[in-house]
C-alpha cells in the first residue's frame, strides 16, 4: 500500500531551503506520515518539486522524500508557486499511481493539482485534497477538482466553517486535521527569569512583506522606550524579500535598538526548541496566518504567542489574555507592552498555551486524523 503526500511546487517557491526539507518543512504530516508506515506498514512518500535538472529522492528509516524537476518557462511561471508543473510528476503517476495521493496546496490550487488529479482517478485510485489559505480561485476545474476528491483537509475549524459556507464547497466532505506537535521535544525552559527586566521577544518565519515583523520591531521599540531597556528581539529564517529585510535594518537602525535586534538567519528545525525556550514571548504579526505551526511549536514550550485579532490562523488557537495575546496591527505595540507590565497574566499564559496544545494539538491527534482519512479514502464508497 502506498501513500504520498505531494507538495505540488518548489520548496524555494514556498521560501523552504530545499536541502532542510526533511526536517524542516510539514513536520507534523511528517510525523504523522512516518507513524502511519510504521504502525500500518504502508510505503509512505513526501513529494515536491524541484529546481535541479533531475529527479532525485532521499530517505530516512522510515519515510522517502521524491523530488521531480520542474518544468521551467521562458515567462518565469516555473518560479510562481501556484503555476508551477512537473512533467515528471505526472509520467510517475501515470506509470505507478499512489493507492492514496494526498495533494496539499491552498484553496487556489492549481491547474497542476487538477491535471494530476485526472491522472489519479483514471487510474482508478483516490486523493485527497489538502488546502490551507483563506483565499480561493472558483472556477470550473477547481470546482471539479474538490468535487472529486475522496474529502477535504483543512487545518482549522475557522476555515472548514468558512468554506462550507461557500457555494464551491457546499455539501463536500470537509474534514479537520490539526497540526500537531511532538510535545516531548517542544517542551518549556525558563522563560520567566529574565521577562521583568529584560524580556526576549522571538521571530521565526521567512523575512517576506506580508509576515509584517517589522510590528515585532515596533513592539520592542515600545518595550525599550517604556521600561525595559534590555529588551531584546531574535529574528529567525530565510530572506525571501532582500528590499523588505532591507527596509527592517533600516527600521532597526531608525529605532537605534542595533544592540536589541538579532538577524540570525535560516536554523534547522531541531534547533528552534532552544529558541521557544529562551524566549518570553513569540510575535506572530502577520494578518495573512492560516495556522502558523511555529505558533504551535512555541506554545508547546510554553512561550506565549503575540498574533495578530483576525479571521483564521491565531484567532482559531489562541484564547486572547488567557493563554496569548491577540491585537490589531495599530495595537500590537501597545498590547505587548502591557503584557509585560503585567507579570503574573504573562506566567499564567505561559502555563495555559502548553496546557492547549497538550489537549488539542499533540502529534497524537494528529496522526489520529491522519489514520482515519486514509482509511477513509481505501474503503469502497
């Protein structure tokens, strides 16, 4: 029995380091792939595109990881996630087609995901599609697309009520899969002994527009201007925008918090648990979030989360002044400082964010979800 899950675009389109896909990228259908080829014994894929000139695969004990070229174009869509094709892709499937493909790409999916798509059920076999965003192209074949899936995956509830409310998605099967987090890894350090006079404050996520950190450097600066001169900021992860982290030196530089901001670049995903627990506080300021798993991963070490008060992404996970913090763009300075001139409601986040994802985001349930789609999708209908 074989089961892929197919990212149908380039890790670097999507601001992935390509070489830390293993253990960087969707770890927790990683994790949840790799219990399911173990517990079941199934052959379990993770599969992307690529920029290089040919396929190439890599391993682990348990999972394999397929990367197929790319088809390159001379009006660069081969560099546009959403536009991007891989012929390989489609002769492998035609050739040996997955008993269950699951296709994860945002609600605009696209013409690829469909084209594979009817590969996939000429065949004979089923797929499911997986879709984050809070966007969605209606057309013909993206409606056929989602209607000739096996069922729908979503990673909120937010966003499941949001489309079933829709007209392309009326009466479809939409189901929940919660990213999980390994929560014996992620796990709480000591992130209140320094929050009373020198607060750290924590970034991670690609150096983009819409991510919007330059609100985590306004929320420091308010810190440093209000009380806490030695607050400090660490910001972590690719550059996806040069003018953009341009733009943030400058910002850092205006603010005059040179000593306070720490650029520190792309780090492997084994390394972030230490990060979650030297800070205080991880700032989420982008409006743009369908879920954020480093949200997940810090509160599972217990570091609160600063997200940004609009539909989906933060607003599903977070209880505002209970287990994080949710604030408007115009607030988000303000409301973080506040926070930690309150030190007693930012301790009893700290124990209340692990205590929610312990309950509802533990890589558990989400192997749970995981088990039941695909078995799902290999019964008859």
């Amino acid at each position: 029995m074989k089961v892929t899950l197919l990212h149908p675009f380039t890790p670097k389109a999507a601001g992935v380091v390509e070489k830390s896909v293993p253990t960087y990228h969707s770890q927790p259908h990683v994790k949840a792939m790799a219990n399911l080829a173990q517990q079941k014994g199934y052959s379990c894929v993770m599969e992307y595109f690529t920029s290089k000139m040919f396929r190439y695969s890599t391993s682990d004990a348990v999972l394999k990881w397929d990367f197929y070229p790319v088809r390159f174009t001379l009006n660069g869509d081969h560099k546009k996630w959403k536009k991007q094709v891989s012929n390989a892709c489609l002769k492998q499937y035609e050739k040996e087609t997955p008993d269950v493909s699951i296709i994860n790409m945002s609600g605009h999916s696209s013409p690829f995901s469909y084209e594979l798509s009817k590969v996939i059920l000429q065949k004979g076999k089923k797929y499911i599609a997986m879709l984050g965003g809070q966007h969605y192209t209606d057309n013909a074949w993206s409606r056929e697309y989602y209607k000739n899936a096996d069922h729908i995956l979503v990673h909120t509830n937010m966003q499941k009520k949001t489309m079933e409310e829709m007209d392309m998605f009326r009466n479809l099967d939409i189901r929940v899969f919660p990213l999980g987090v390994d929560c014996t890894v992620f796990v709480p350090g000591n992130q209140s002994a320094n929050a009373s006079d020198a607060p750290k404050l924590l970034y991670v996520g690609r150096i983009v527009e819409w991510k919007r950190v330059h609100l985590a450097i306004k929320a420091l600066h308010a810190l440093v201007q209000n009380g806490f001169p030695k607050a400090s900021l660490n910001i972590i992860g690719p550059t996806s925008s040069e003018n953009y982290l341009t733009e943030l030196k400058e910002l850092v530089q205006k603010y005059d918090l040179s000593k306070n901001v720490h650029f520190l670049g792309h780090k492997e995903h084994a390394d972030l648990p230490r990060y979650f627990q030297e800070a205080d506080l991880f700032t989420l300021p982008s409006d743009k979030e369908t879920f954020g798993m480093v949200m997940i991963e810090s509160m599972a070490c217990g570091t609160p989360v600063a997200g940004i008060d609009c539909p989906g992404g933060p607003a599903d996970v977070i209880a505002n002044n209970r287990d994080g913090l949710l604030a408007s763009p115009e607030d988000y300075p303000t409301a973080v400082l506040q926070l930690f001139k309150n030190e007693g409601l930012l301790r009893e986040m700290q124990s209340k964010a692990r205590e929610k994802v312990l309950e509802k985001y533990s890589i558990e349930e989400t192997t749970r979800v995981l088990f039941a789609s695909v078995n799902s999708a290999l019964s008859p209908k």
